[in-house]
C-alpha cells in the first residue's frame, strides 16, 4: 500500500516538475511506457491471487489513471503557458492607425432629390426625366411663351450653336419641358414631379448658372385650385420635417399657368445668418404654380373642356439650402472637398418616409 | 413701381395704414417687395428740451447741458455751437442705436465730465448733411414723445411710406398709382377717386400733322397717334410739390416739361414725349425705320436701327424710337418756346423686340412692352396739356389725330360656375360680378364678361377666375386632397433611376464623395475628351471658359482634383453622375457615372498600399457595376479606351458592340493640361448602354449547394508576354464549363527562369463535381482538357 501511495506522489512530483513538454514526456514514458514504472506495476497483477487482484487491482488502476490525468493537465497547463508566452510576444499598439479609408459622401442635392421623391412616390407621382439641351418649342413656345413676350426677358437663355441640320436649341431654363414632353406622350391622368439640371444666363451670390428644378404634374379631370394647395401644403409640411410651418400662397404670374401663384413660408431672419421656419414677420419665397394654361394642354394635344391640371416647380438647391442651412449657392458646384465631407450625406441614408427623410 | 401713401391716397379714399395696405396688395398679386417708412429708424429718440448750457469745466469748446426728456433731467457734454438753453432737440439716450454709426449709445465720460445722452444733428440722423450743429425742433415740441412726428413738424423728415411694388409682365395697368388704387378699391380697401379727365379747347388749328407711314403688315405697329402743339411756353423748373413728388419715388426732376410727362406716366401709365416744336421740320410720321438708319436718343447714345423697329420721324430724319426713346436733337431744353406733345399706342411685341435688340431700358419701354391703355391716349394728352399750361404757360392747338383706337376686348362667355370648380372656392355670383365690374370689367346678364381697355392679359374664363380668386382672396381657397389611387403608395421609379441611385449609392459607399459640377466647361479640356466641335458650343456663354457642352464628366472632375490639391487635397476619390453631350441636339445626351482616383498611396506605418492606379478603379469599376445591375459583371474586359486614358493601362467593357464603360489611369498629357501633379485613374459607365436584366419574377433560383467536395489545382503556364491572362483564363474555363467554377490568376512571373519575351501566368482552377465525386482518372483527364486549351494559345505547362 505505502509502496504505491510513495510511487504515486513521486511521479505526480515529477509530472509537475515537468518544465516543457520534452520532460513530460520522459515522465511519461518512465510511468507508463512500455517499460515504465506503472507499467511494470500492472504488468505484476497477472501474478497476483485472485483475492489480492481484488483488493491491489483498483489500486493499480486508481495509481494508472491519477498518472494519466495527471500528465493530460500538466499538457495542457504546458500548452497553455507556451500560447501565452507567444501571444504576448505578438503584442501590437493598438493606438496605431489602420489603413484608411475615406468616407463617401451624397451631394446634398442628390439626397435632397430622394427626399422629394419619397414624398410624391407615397402620393402616387412618377418621376419624369428630359434632356437639358431642349427645343424651343418645349421649353417655351408649347408653354405658351411666344418668341416676344416679356417672361422671355424674366429667363435669360443659354443657347446652343446652330447645329449641322441649321436648327438651333437652348439650355432648358426650368424643368417644364419634361412635363411638355409627358403630356404629349401620356394620356391623363398625369401625375408627375419632373427634377434636373436647369441653366439660365446669371451668375452672382445667389444665382448659379446651373441650378436644380423640381417641377409636379397633374392632369385629370376635376382638379382645382384646392388641390394645388393640398398639395404643395403636404409637400411642404413633409420636406421641412417640421410642425409649425405656416405657407403664404399669394397670386402671381406666369405664362404656362392661369391662375398662377407663388408660395411664401414664413420664417424669422431677425438673427442674421439664421433662419427660423414657422415664426418670425419675413416671408421667404419658394417656389411658383398655377393651373396649368389652356393654352398648354392644347398644345400638348391635351382636351382642355375634359382635363385640368395643376403644377409647380420649385428650386432644389433652395430646398437644400433652407433645409439644412447652406448659405451659397455656388459652393454647391465647386467640388471643394470640404465642402462636399460637411454638408454631404452618408451613402447608407437613404431617405425614407418610415424611417424619417433625414437624422 | 415706387409710390407713397400720400400719392396713393390721391386715387383712393381710404383710412388703412401703410401696413394693411401692404399685406393687401401681395394678397392681391401685386408683391409688395417694401415698405420703407422714413421714421422707422427713429423710434427710439425722443424730444429734449434744454434746461442750461454752461462751459465745459475742461474744455473750452464744450458745453455741460442739464436736458429735460420730460421727467428727468439729464446731464450731456455737447460739442454743438448751438446748444443753447430753451431749445427742443432731438434725444439719444443711452441704449439708443445712432442710424450713422449703428452703434448703440453709452454713458460716456467727456474730460471728467459723465455724459448720459446725446442731442443729434441731422447727419447723426441720416436725415442730411447738416452737422453743424444739433437739430433744433420747434418750440411746440413735447419733451419726451417720440421724437418722429416733431422731425416731420420741423420739415426734416416725411411722413409718408414708401411702397416698392414689383409688377409682373402681364400687369401694365398696374404700374401706375391710379392702376394700384383701382385694384386696391376692388379689393374692398377703400374707394376709388376717378375724376373724367376735362379737355383743353384749343385756340388754333395745329400747324403741324400727324400721318402713319405703314405698310399693310405693319399697320397695327401703332393704330393711334395724337398730339398737340402748345406754343409761348416757358420751360424751367417744375412746382415743388411735382420735384418732391418725384424725388419721393426715386425719380429725377428734370424740368417742367419734362416731369409733367414723368408724373403723368408714374400716376396713370401713360407714357408721353415732348418735341421742341421749333427743332421739328415738318409734320410728324410714325413708320418703321429703315434698315441701319440712326437715332441719337436722349441717352447721348447714337442707336442703328432696322426695319423692325417704330420710330417717330420728320419730314427729314428718325427723331426718336417709339416708345422707348425720344431723340436728342428734338428734345425740349430750357429755351424751348413751343411743343408739340404726342400720346400714341404702339404694339407691345414690337416695343419689346426693338428694346431688347437696342438694349435700351426706359419707362416707356416698360410701359408699352407691358401694354398700355389705348383708352387712355387722348385723357393723357389733355391731362399733361393742363400741366404744361398750368406750370409753363402758353396756349393749346387743336388736337390732330391719326389712325384710330384698337377695337374693345372680345367678350368671354363665362360660366360663374367655373370659380368653384376651378378655382376651388365658392364665391357668391354677386361677388363675382362685384369684383369683375370693379376691375373695369362689363358684364352682362348672360355671363358675356367684357375686358376693359387696359387690361391685355385676359382672354379666357380662366383669366376671370384668377381675377376672382385673387381679389376675393387665396387664403380662402380650401386644400383639397387629392385622391388616392393605391392603399399603399406603388413604385414609381424607373429601371434606369434605380440604376442611377444605385450607381450614386455604390459609389459613395465606396468612399467617393459624390461632385455635381456644371454641364460646360472650356472648349480646349472638351477638345482632349472627344469634344470641343462647333455644336457643343454655347452661343452665349456666361464665361469663355464655360463655353462648351461638355463631351464627357471627367473633365469636370479633373478640374475640380486640381482645385483640391491646390488647397493640399491630393488624394481624392470623386464622382459624378449626369449628363455628357454628344452633339447639341436635345436628347443627344447620355447619362453617365463617372468617377475618379487621384494621389499615391497614402502613407502608412504598415507600408504598400494602392494609390490612384489602373487595378484600384477596376475594382472600383466593378463594384460599381455589381451595385448597378445587382450580379457580377460578366461581360468581357478588352484592352485600350479612348485617348484620355493611358494608351497601356486602361480597358474597355462592351456588350456587343455597346460600350457599357472604359476605365483606367489618365493619360499625362491631360493631367498636365489640368495642373494636376498627382496621378489619375478613372471610370466612366454610360448607364444608358447597360442593357436591362429579363425579368424572371421575383422568385430566386431554387438554392441548390452541390453535396461534392470542390477541389483545387494549380496550373503554371509560360505563354507569350504579349498574351492577355483573359485569355488563359478563358481557354481554361471552357475545358468543361460545367465542372470548372472558377479560374482565377495568383501569380504572373517574367524574369529569371522564363525565356525572354515569355511570362508565367499561374492559375487556380475551383473543379466543383455536381454528380459524383471524381475519380483521379476523371480529375486528371480535366487536367489533361486544360493544358490542351492553353497549348492552343501558344502555352507550356511551366514544370
């Protein structure tokens, strides 16, 4: 008994002497290899009586198993001790930089654009496109802006050279053209916002040469004038992502519409470089709308006795600028880095009406 | 359009405040875009009376004032000779904002002395140059009122606001006072004062004629001329009340002659000329001008003409330019002794064209390009003979007259109805005939609803309606929804603007930030981009180096890269996308999404890394492209693009014979044209050429992992350098298209080892099994079909 008890504790001593695994492993074969001490133990039991197997034998077994476990968790304990000594080893300053990576951005307008879209998409309008370089005919003549009448003077026009055919186009000076082009290719109802590039000849602190319109169609029979404020009313309120807006809708002119009116939202200047919407004694102006022209729906093959519509255009730029308080128009083109990482939107904010137009 | 309260009120009767009135006219379309009350920035002074006016202690120059504001006294150190005791001034006390400075007041302390306010001169003021002294108000003054109705007591101030109106083209009645107040009346604002214009007997025949030289087409340039000899006339100033008047509204005072046609034009819209009857030869004809003959106008600018243009002429020359400007050598000056005053209505098309093409901008111009009221020519001729005769003397001819008014507006059937129905409010039919007649209109008992004489921008029911509406006021109108056509709002937008929003998306996720930059640039970058030919030139443009229609989006973003790295951002990733032109047709645009790389790579502890090279914007290239058409891009990539690019590092995807986009570095040539000193990569995908996905429902394919194991093998092939890997990697695909899943190249080796003019490409080929797993003899045959493929290309296997 004491021989097995004393054989025990000196190879447990030695197991856990064991500084690597290479005399682990010598204490492993000296215990239970082929000619080991445990092993030589064991190999005495075939000698013993039947009564003495019976009280030795789980002795012998007890001692093999104890060495085994033994030697697994000194293993592991080992292992353990050499990943630690490595991985401490691989210690890197984590105040390092990585590698970077610059974060894009969306252009105000282009996310302002997906702001308006998911606005008239949940009210059912589609979004009609057209080329910026247009007929005459579409930008004004179809829009009942014959060669001489004085609103040619309130849009000064870019104009192309002739071209090889000897016909010669303009810059379109509004997005109307595109709402020309649906109503000749669409029967009513029409319901439509027609965004993009618009040019007149102006350049000065808060005029670009280039700017962004966004225009909306309707045709149908039964519209009226309550529609028009319905709509821009709504359209709006959801923009500006704010409650107390109040509107000002004051009677106007233009020659695409009849009667036209131009819309104001009040708004407090009082603080320079500020505005405030919703309270305040300034009004600031919008945009323009009417009921479209007779003489338009005409001329876009359009039943006037059956059909009326209404439409208005706004600035996009000017959208963006209130909204999200970008004073000058012209830092909108130059691609000043700066510019375009401050006032630009994250690629994955998509506006959405569930989720919100905007953080 | 400028006018004043006081002038105002000479047409209205009304007691509404400058406020009221105008909120009023923007609420009736007439946008009031100020209203400047003199006294405004005044509120805050009020009237002192000075106590005592003793030497300054320490200052000889100075006087220690004790002023009364009516309750307390203050004590003030003034400057002003004039500070004397008893006097009533105008007081600042400390707080106040002095309009010259817009400083606000504070107590000072003047050579010991504590100041607490201020006595003002005029100029402290900004009510004139006097700063002589302090402004002393009369005796009757209050100490302590505000001090603005004292100022207006002493002279030195008007009471009366100032309205700015901004008309719009199609409201020439409204630029003019009477034509303010008219619509102001309808409003229900007050009454309208009309007066029937009385005419002058004249004393003598005319001894000069009128005739109109037209040919048939262009007899309606001018249907109606008029005038008038007044002879024995004495020119000079006109009545004081007329200079103020004028200079109240910001217009000059010429002389008396001069400002009776001013005033009669700004108070009823009728614009008048005076010749010098004695610098006349002859009788007066209106007629077209001959082609480049010349007018010297009051302008001192001499104008060459054409046969489009009115003029109003002598027997001998074109003497001015009909309703735009008179002529120099025929005006009237301080020695003019007899006039001959003429009122005509010209065409407003014609008006407008001629001062367009002159560039000539005039009162007349404006007036008669808006249209003026026909009606109105003989009133306004009597009207400003009563002035001449009243202000210069002399007496009247009889009235020669040529031609004859225009007829009257065609009535409008019109239905009452239509307010509601298009106009979306419910007016009284009372109302609506109230408002019309109001305006001028005449209206009978079946709705046949006549325009008046000055209003030429109504021609239809929905002109009437508009009239209605805005006089009975927008407000008014209720919002009415619109009906709704699905329960949930359906998709709107197009496979191409999805694509576009993915692209822009995609792109910026990637790390570019998104540039819009304008659509013209300088036709000698268009000319390096394909572009820069005669049509794709803008007539007119803004700028010279913004003149050309550009041909291709790179440039814009080149150009914006190099104003960026002048300010020390080198290293960029930008992209655009918009429109390029191909010519300058409409609809020869094609949109595009183009993007750039520029700078080396950026400096890192950890070394490598790329900069703006040819494998980074493929990449980028081809995400983008995953992102547009939601799969892998499958279509080939060739070598070479457009001479913008660099000749041996950039590549092409086509469909067919449809470009979808070109890539790579930029060529150093454009670079320099640019002022770029960094390198640049780009891309530009032509959205338009992508063709769209078949629709195969919304349902994907059914999942279906192959249960096999896949294996790789490794292929090492020596094949000419010139040879494209696409090549390979195309031979080896189509060994077995169905077993092989992917080639990819991992390594590409010249040098040491491999001959001269030879390079090594190195293939993974994924072999995924679909039926069986394969047997060795299977997987060696396969491998066998690869080299075979590669041998055709001119390949050895590299042992």
């Amino acid at each position: 008994m004491t021989d097995i008890a004393a054989l025990q504790s000196d190879i447990l001593a030695q197991i856990s002497a064991a500084a690597d695994e290479a005399a682990l492993e010598a204490a492993r074969v000296g215990t239970l290899g082929k000619k080991g001490s445990v092993s030589a133990l064991l190999a005495t039991m075939g000698k013993l009586t039947p009564e003495e197997r019976k009280t030795q034998g789980p002795l012998f077994n007890g001692l093999r198993d104890t060495v085994t476990e033994a030697i697994a968790a000194r293993k592991s304990q080992l292992g353990d001790a050499e990943l630690d000594a490595r991985l401490a080893g691989e210690t890197l300053d984590v105040t390092l930089p990585a590698r970077s990576e610059n974060s894009g951005t969306i252009h105000p307008i282009s996310q302002v654009l997906d702001e308006v879209v998911a606005i008239f998409a949940e009210l059912g309008f589609g979004v009609a496109e057209g080329p910026d370089v247009e007929f005459d005919d579409y930008n004004f003549t179809k829009l009942n802006i014959p060669p001489d009448h004085p609103a040619r003077q309130m849009q000064d026009t870019f104009y192309v050279a002739p071209q090889a055919d000897g016909s010669s186009h303009v810059l379109r000076t509004h997005t109307s053209p595109v709402q020309v082009r649906t109503m000749l290719n669409t029967k009513p109802p029409i319901r439509i916002i027609s965004p993009g590039r618009t040019y007149r000849v102006d350049s000065d602190a808060t005029h670009s040469p280039m700017f962004h319109q966004v225009e909306a169609l309707v045709v149908d029979k039964g519209i009226h004038l309550g529609h028009l404020k319905w709509t821009v009313e709504q359209f709006c309120k959801a923009f500006f992502e704010i409650d107390q807006i109040e509107l000002r809708a004051r009677p106007s002119f233009f020659p695409f519409t009849e009667p036209s009116l131009e819309w104001d939202m009040r708004c407090d200047r009082s603080v320079p470089g500020k505005i405030t919407f919703g309270t305040g004694n300034d009004w600031l102006e919008l945009g323009g709308s009417g009921m479209v022209h007779r003489k338009v729906l005409e001329n876009c093959g359009i039943d006037a006795g059956q059909y009326s519509g209404f439409a208005f255009g706004f600035g996009l730029d000017r959208m963006a600028m209130l909204k999200y308080g970008m004073p000058d128009i012209r830092s909108f083109f130059e691609s000043d880095l700066r510019w375009l990482k401050h006032y630009g939107f994250q690629p994955l904010d998509i506006p959405t009406l569930d989720g919100g137009l905007s953080r | 359009m400028k006018f004043t309260l006081s002038w105002l009120k000479e047409h209205l009767d009304t007691e509404a405040s400058a406020a009221e009135i105008g909120d009023r006219l923007t609420s009736i379309g007439l946008e009031v875009e100020s209203i400047t009350d003199p006294g405004a920035g005044l509120k805050d002074f009020i009237v002192g009376e000075v106590i005592t006016a003793e030497k300054h202690p320490n200052a000889d120059k100075l006087r220690l004032c004790t002023v009364s504001d009516g309750k307390d006294t203050l004590q003030i150190v003034c400057g002003a000779p004039n500070a004397r005791a008893g006097i009533k001034v105008v007081l600042a006390r400390p707080g106040t904002v002095i309009p010259a400075t817009g400083d606000a007041l504070k107590i000072g302390k003047i050579r010991d002395v504590e100041s607490r306010g201020m006595m003002c001169s005029a100029r402290e003021l900004l009510l004139g140059e006097d700063h002589n002294g302090i402004i002393e108000l009369k005796a009757n003054a209050k100490p302590g009122a505000t001090v603005v109705s004292a100022l207006v007591e002493a002279g030195l101030l008007s009471s009366d606001p100032l309205f700015d109106v901004s008309i719009t083209p199609n409201r020439g009645d409204a630029a003019s006072v009477f034509g303010i107040a008219r619509d102001l009346a309808a409003s229900g604002l007050g009454k309208l004062k009309t007066e029937k214009v009385q005419p002058v007997a004249g004393k003598f025949p005319s001894p000069k004629t009128i005739t109109l030289d037209f040919t048939p087409e262009n007899k309606d340039a001018c249907p109606i001329f008029a005038g008038r000899l007044i002879r024995g006339v004495k020119n000079g100033p006109a009545p004081q009340w007329v200079q103020d008047r004028l200079k109240s509204v910001g217009m000059k005072s010429i002389s008396a002659l001069v400002d009776a046609t001013n005033l009669i034009a700004q108070d009823r819209g009728r614009p008048l000329h005076v010749f010098d009857a004695d610098k006349l030869s002859g009788n007066l004809h209106a007629r077209m001008a001959q082609d480049h003959e010349q007018v010297l106008a009051l302008d001192e600018k001499t104008y060459v003409l054409d046969s489009e243009t009115i003029v109003i002429a002598d027997d001998s020359f074109a003497r001015g330019i009909a309703g735009i400007m008179g002529g120099m050598d025929t005006g009237s000056f301080e020695d003019t002794k007899n006039v001959f005053l003429e009122s005509a209505w010209f065409d407003p098309a014609r008006i407008a064209r001629a001062g367009r093409k002159q560039a000539i901008i005039s009162d007349a111009r404006y007036r008669f390009e808006r249209g003026v009221d026909p009606q109105f020519v003989l009133p306004g001729l009597e009207l400003c003979t009563q002035l001449i005769l009243e202000w210069c003397g002399g007496e009247a001819s009889d009235v020669v007259i040529a031609g004859a008014l225009p007829p009257p507006h065609k009535p409008i059937a019109f239905d009452p109805a239509l307010v509601e129905s298009f106009g979306g409010i419910q007016v009284p039919r009372d109302e609506i005939k109230r408002i019309l007649e109001a305006l001028g209109f005449v209206v009978d008992s079946n709705w046949l609803v006549v325009p008046p004489s000055w209003r030429h921008d109504v021609d239809g029911p929905a002109d009437l309606v508009e009239e209605v509406v805005r006089i009975y006021g927008l407000t008014d109108v209720p919002s009415v929804p619109l009906a709704r056509g699905n329960a949930v709002a359906a998709p709107v937008l197009s496979k191409s603007q999805r694509r576009t929003r993915a692209a822009r998306r995609g792109l910026a996720a990637r790390g570019f930030n998104e540039c819009v930059t304008f659509s013209f640039i300088a036709r000698d970058q268009a000319k390096l981009f394909g572009g820069g030919d005669d049509a794709r030139q803008l007539s007119n443009p803004i700028a010279s180096d913004l003149d050309a229609l550009r041909p291709s989006i790179l440039p814009s973003l080149l150009a914006a890269a190099a104003r960026n790295a002048a300010r020390g951002f080198a290293n960029l990733q930008l992209f655009e996308i918009g429109a390029a032109f191909e010519s300058g047709m409409p609809e020869a645009q094609k949109t595009v999404a183009a993007a750039i790389r520029t700078g080396h790579a950026e400096r890192h502890w950890q070394k490598g890394g790329e900069g703006a090279e040819l494998f980074a914007v493929k990449a980028d290239l081809l995400a983008a492209l995953e992102a547009i058409t939601g799969a892998p891009m499958s279509a080939p990539i060739t070598q070479g693009a457009p001479a913008w690019y660099h000749p041996g590092r950039s590549g092409t995807i086509a469909m067919g014979p449809k470009v979808i986009a070109q890539f790579g570095e930029l060529h150093p040539k454009v670079l320099a044209t640019f002022d770029l000193k960094v390198p640049a990569a780009g891309f530009e995908i032509f959205l338009d050429a992508i063709p769209d996905a078949k629709s195969k429902g919304k349902a994907k394919p059914l999942f279906a992992p192959s249960p096999f194991q896949a294996i790789e093998r490794d292929f090492a092939f020596v094949v000419d350098a010139k040879l494209a890997a696409g090549e390979i990697v195309k031979a080896v695909k189509q060994a077995d298209r169905a077993l092989i899943d992917t080639v990819s190249v991992f390594d590409v080796y010249e040098g040491k080892g491999v001959p001269d003019g030879k390079k090594s490409v190195a293939v993974a080929v994924r072999i995924q099994p679909k039926d069986a797993t394969l047997t060795e003899t299977e997987i060696e045959a396969l491998a066998q079909k690869i080299v075979a493929g590669a041998v055709k290309l001119g390949a050895t296997l590299r042992s």
